[in-house]
C-alpha cells in the first residue's frame, strides 16, 4: 500500500466525569464515514487510558471531546503521557467548551487544533487529512523514524 | 533458517520489538496490517523464534456479548499471571472504507494492565469474520512472547469460519434469541464450536437454547435420545438402536473424546465465567492428549503458506509486463467473439508458466 493511501487512524476518547458523549459520537461517525478508522473508547478515560489505547492501536490521532472544563489539564497530561510512551508523533487535536485563549495557550503546548460546538464535522476532517498528507509528505523524504526519543 | 537483510527502519524496528517495547509490537502490526513494503522479511525474521502461545477464538452474532466475555476471561487469565494479548476485529464499511472500532468499550477495567495488549482490527474487505492480516498479526503477538492470544471476530451470521484456521480453541457464543432447533441443526457456525457459551442467559429462552443444542450435537454423535426421557415410556435405546455413530471431527475416533459443552453466562455480572474458563482448559489438555494440538498447528501452518503462496502468485500474474499486455490486447477479442475468457486465461497461464521455467 502506498504511503498515500494509508488508512487513518483515530482513537476518540471522552475523557472525564461528564457524561456527554453525543458530541464524540457524531465525531467518531462523521469520520467513519471520512473512510478513517476510529476507535471508540466511551466515556470516562483517563489520560493514562487513553494513551494506553493510542499506543496499542497504533493510531496517528488522538481527537479529544472535552466539556467539562479540565482542557487545560487532559490534553498536556495526554501529551506528557504519550511523549513518555515514545509515540509524541500522534497528532492530538480534540472539541468542546474551549476558550480561543485557552486553545492558542494549548497549541504553544504541542496540542492540534482544536473545534469549539457548532463546528462542521467537514472542517475537523479537512484538518485531520491535511495534517496526515503533510506528514506522509515528510516521510517519503526521511522515513518515518521508529525510535524512542 | 534463512537471513533476509531487512530495510533499515524496519531493522530497527524488530530491535525493538524483540526487546519487548509495546510501542514497536504495535507499530509492527500496522506495519504487516497495512502490507507496507517488506512487512513479509518482517514477519519472516520475527517468526523466528514462534513460542505457541495458547490461543482462543470468540464468534456468535453482533450484540452476543463477544466483547464483554473476553473482557472478563482476559481478567481472569491475568488473575492466573499470563500475559494476554487481544485482536478485536469489526467491519470496514464497503461505501466509505471506514470503520467504528467499538469493542475497547466492553474492555474499559483492561485499559491499563500493562500486562495485556488489545488491538482493534477493522475488516478491510475480508468476508471470512478476520481482517485480511489477522492471523498473522496474532503470529506476531505469539512471538511477542504472550502466554495467551485472544481473538474476537465480527459479528457473523453463519458462514464466516476463518476464525478455526487462527485459534486452538473456538467458543462459539449464543444469545437466547439465536434461535430454534433446527438453527442449532445447521451447517456452518453451528459445526465450528469446540464450546458453545449461551451468554445473556439471564434471558427468557436461555434454556430452551441449551436444550435444542446439546440436542443437535447428540444428533451430529449419534446419540439424539442421551438427554431425552423415553417418549410414552419406551426406550429406543433398550430396542437395539445402534450406539455406536460417526464423530464430527477426524482424530477423534481414536484416543480421548471430546464433549461440546454448552456452557450458559451472564458475562456483564460475571456469571459462568468460571466454568468457561474450566472448559477453556479442559479443552487445551484434551488438545494436547489427542495429538489434535499438533494436527491443527500443522493444518494452519500449512493454511498460512497457502496464503503467502497464492498472494505471491497474484502479484506475480498481475505485475507481469507479459501478461499485462496478453490481457489488455485480448479483451477486445473476447467481446467481437474470436476469444472466450478461457482461451484468453490459457494463454496467460502458459506465458507465466514459460517465463517461470526460463
């Protein structure tokens, strides 16, 4: 298979204690749909469930639904967690109730782009396949490197 | 054994997997998942060493409780010490070639245990109830050095076997809505059980179920009436019925028997897990004293060379300048009627089978 045509990967999580998981259930279909695979994990994960998931699936994006809040505390967490895993090449990028400070303060982190409510599912896809098309376009010119940090 | 030089990357990557890195095991899964340049040399080099690790296959109808029983056997192999991978496969869609991979939710109180590794697996196209690289992948979690390999087909309906050429061991599992006698009497699913498990037994109709099962696998040994109280007082088997009838699975005839159990749990609470887990064991020593162990080992050795073979073969038809040629120019002949599709094939054959000779 070409490196082009690689499917994506998706792990969608729902970290925290609310229970609102419409949102990451809309997503997780939307990109479904987009030919991605995306693996569904439900509610309630913890960052060290969820890099435990995206390091055994291998995937090449994290995508986060959180509307409780603790943004500013799960995705650093998540990213410090998979850093330490040896897999800080996964993409995370995520929605919910997210101030645009507070999204332009997680992107200076290391974090995606992130999508406030109302946002067209289209637009997260459009993000995720651009992202992966340009990655695919750096590793055709050094291959994608195996090793830990 | 032969050495192949591998590509760089992928050198490096089996330095790591054979060091026991998580992150290099599931990369090397995507690696031979997506059948990316040299994932063959891969497997090849990482197979080196194949440990037999215990493996078990779980199939039954979407919504059986597949998920949640594997969960809960998962644990309890953990509770013995064994480290335990998981391959979980659901399907990709034939419109936009994605998938929802959803059974990680049923296996949630896993999630951390660094002694268990789950993989979710979408089908790719493959209709047999595996994704097309399944099975090796499992080879790969084998080498990896996991004491038991789980794995977990999609929801099937009656005809997608494949799982009996990866596992040992198949449960089979069941809902009470799964349907009457004469379901448990057809071919197919209902022939490939070495356990049968009636999950959600909780249920009205759970009974009835185990019932039309043990019934139908005393039909297929011979022995319909075992279970069955003489009907208006006679009893068929003191009016010189034959016992004796033919056992479903060669090998068999010979040496220790076994008994399909029908086994019924409740997999969310817990119930019957045990007894399952008695069976799962039951099953691999009987494995082992029959010789059927061996014999299955041999057969999916000799089914997975058969893959690599036929899949080299494809290529090497498909990707032939010759016969790219041969075909291209012959099918406007097949349509104004000079050729058949037969004749056109024959000639393609002895192309491939000259130039393979030269």
């Amino acid at each position: 298979m070409p490196e082009g045509d690689r499917k994506i990967r998706v792990l969608v999580a729902k970290p925290g204690l609310d229970g609102h998981d419409r949102g990451a259930k809309v997503i997780a279909s939307a990109f479904r749909d987009a030919g991605f695979e995306v693996i569904y994990t439900g509610l309630h994960q913890t960052p060290e469930m969820i890099v435990s998931a995206a390091v055994q699936e291998d995937v090449d994006v994290v995508a986060m639904s959180v509307l409780s809040g603790a943004h500013m505390t799960l995705f650093p967490r998540v990213k410090e967690l998979l850093t330490e895993a040896g897999a800080d090449d996964i993409l995370i990028t995520g929605g919910g109730i997210i101030s645009e400070d507070d999204m332009e303060a997680l992107h200076g982190q290391g974090i995606g782009r992130l999508f406030g409510p109302g946002t067209p599912t289209g637009e997260a896809i459009a993000y995720i396949r651009d992202w992966a098309a340009e990655r695919s376009g750096r590793a055709n010119q050094a291959s994608r490197s195996w090793e830990a940090p | 054994m032969s050495t192949i030089e591998l590509k760089p990357e992928n050198q490096a990557l089996l330095e790591r997997f054979r060091a026991g890195k998580k992150v290099a095991l599931a990369r090397a899964i995507s690696l031979v998942e997506d059948e990316r340049p040299g994932f063959q040399d891969f497997l090849h080099a990482a197979l080196e060493t194949p440990r037999f690790s215990k493996r078990i296959g779980f199939t039954g109808p979407p919504g059986a409780g597949k998920s949640t029983l594997v969960s809960a056997l998962t644990r309890a192999f953990r509770d013995q010490d064994d480290e335990v991978a998981v391959v979980a496969v659901d399907p990709t869609s034939p419109y936009s070639g994605g998938a929802l991979l959803g059974d990680r939710i049923r296996m949630n109180d896993l999630a951390t245990d660094p002694g268990i590794f789950i993989r979710s697996m979408a089908t790719r196209g493959s209709l047999g109830g595996l994704a097309t690289t399944t099975k090796e992948v499992l080879d790969l979690m084998d080498a990896f050095g996991f004491q038991r390999v789980l794995v977990e087909t999609v929801g099937v309906g009656q005809t997608e076997l494949e799982i009996t050429g990866a596992a040992d061991t198949v449960v089979v599992i069941l809902v009470p809505e799964s349907g009457d006698a004469i379901q448990a009497m057809k071919a197919g699913l209902m022939e490939i059980a070495d356990i049968f498990v009636v999950n959600k037994s909780d249920r009205p109709g759970a009974d009835r179920l185990v019932k039309d099962l043990r019934l139908a696998l005393h039909l297929r040994e011979g022995e319909a009436l075992k279970d069955v109280p003489a009907h208006h007082g006679v009893d068929l088997k003191r009016m010189g019925v034959p016992e004796s009838g033919t056992s479903q699975d060669e090998g068999q005839s010979k040496g220790p028997e076994w008994e399909i159990p029908v086994l019924q749990t409740v997999a969310h609470s817990g119930e019957g897990v045990q007894e399952l887990l008695e069976a799962v064991s039951r099953h691999r020593a009987f494995l082992e004293e029959s010789g059927l162990l061996l014999e299955r080992r041999e057969a999916r050795a000799a089914g997975r060379v058969r893959d690599v073979v036929e899949r080299e073969l494809r290529r090497v038809a498909w990707d032939h300048a010759g016969v790219k040629g041969t075909l291209a120019e012959g099918v406007a002949g097949i349509v104004s009627g000079a050729e058949t599709p037969y004749s056109l094939a024959s000639s393609i054959l002895s192309e491939l089978l000259d130039s393979g000779t030269k």
